[in-house]
C-alpha cells in the first residue's frame, strides 16, 4: 500500500469534491460557521452528572421537589396539631374546675384517660413533626435510604389517617399519597440513586 492509496486506513484520504457528503469513517468537522452536529456517543439532552456518568440527573425532578413541599406542608400541619391538642388538654383542665363536674365520678374518670390520651397523640404528632422535617430536609442529599424512608413514613401516615382521624386528615392523606407518588416515580428513583 503507498501513502496515496484510498484503501489504506492510515494514509491521507482524498478529498471530496464540494459539496459531497463524507465517506464511512470517523465524523468530520463542521465546516466554519456551521454548528457541529451531534456525533457518536449518547444522545443530544442527557447531561453528564456528578462524576460526568451520563444520564444522571443534575438537578432535583420537579415531582421529588414537590414531595419536598408536602413534607413541609406536612410537617406545618402537624404543628397545628399539636396546638389543637394542647388547647383540648387546656379545656379538659378548664372542666375539671367546673364545680357541677368536680362530684362526677364518671367524669372524673373520664378527664384522666382523656388527657392520657392526649398526651399520648401529642407525642406521636412530635415525633411524626421531627420525622417530616428531617426526611424533607434530606431529599437534597439522600440516597435510596431516604426514598424507602418517605415510602415508610408515608404508608405509615396513610394508615393514621385513615382510621382515628379520617374525616378531619383528608388533606393529610391526599398529601402522603401524593408524596409516595413523586418519590416513586422513574426520575423520583434515578434523583435518590444517582451518584454522589
């Protein structure tokens, strides 16, 4: 084969007559003041992300940046919740002064399971507020422990709105519904498994 030789891989190859398109082989350059075209590799839109993998997403989905809400919504909620508790104990306290209740056995009785109860609800709701706000404040950062932890604290919130207090936790449980949906989602799950 010699240096002119149009079969040889190595060798200069002639040049096309103007224009003509290129010959097999590698892309050519575009030519000046034409914009280059996308070549071999991945397809035009998906972006390298953190440690330039391809495909990864760069920013947070819109649908994880909505759930995001939500737990603050309802970790806002909760925190009216806990007033609303605070103000039945305030009024359980206020009856038990009554005079025509204090000789009520029945409802003496009553006013202590009632505040136990209470209290009770108003722990749950507290913990259920510093679990809401913790996993919002996580979804930026977290990987897949923090996806199956919404899912978890999510099903668990359905299930707590469903029975005591369904009629009055109705935003509630759309919320937590929605939540499950946004973070369970194609791009919910690439956003919680991409590379840090």
């Amino acid at each position: 084969m010699s240096f002119g030789d149009p079969n040889n891989p190595y060798g200069q190859q002639p040049q096309a007559p103007q224009g003509q398109q290129p010959g097999y082989g590698y892309p050519q350059q575009a030519p000046q003041g034409v914009p280059a075209q996308a070549g071999y590799g991945y397809p035009q839109g998906t972006q390298a992300g953190p440690g330039g993998y391809p495909g990864m997403p760069v920013t947070m989905p819109g649908g994880v940046k909505a759930a995001r809400v939500m737990l603050w919504v309802i970790a806002g909620l909760q925190i009216v919740g806990v007033g609303v508790l605070f103000a039945v104990i305030a009024l359980i306290e206020q009856l038990k002064k009554d005079p025509e209740l204090q000789g009520n056995a029945q409802f003496a009785d009553m006013a202590k399971m009632g505040s136990g109860v209470v209290f009770a609800l108003i722990a749950l709701a507290v913990v259920y507020l510093i679990v809401s706000i913790v996993l919002a404040v996580k979804i930026g950062k977290g990987g897949n422990g923090t996806r199956i932890g919404i899912i978890v604290y999510a099903s668990l919130g359905i299930l707590l709105s469903l029975y005591p207090f369904f009629p009055l936790s109705l935003v509630h449980l759309v919320l937590l519904i929605l939540v499950i949906v946004f973070v369970a989602k194609s791009d919910g799950s690439a956003w919680f498994n991409r590379q840090r």
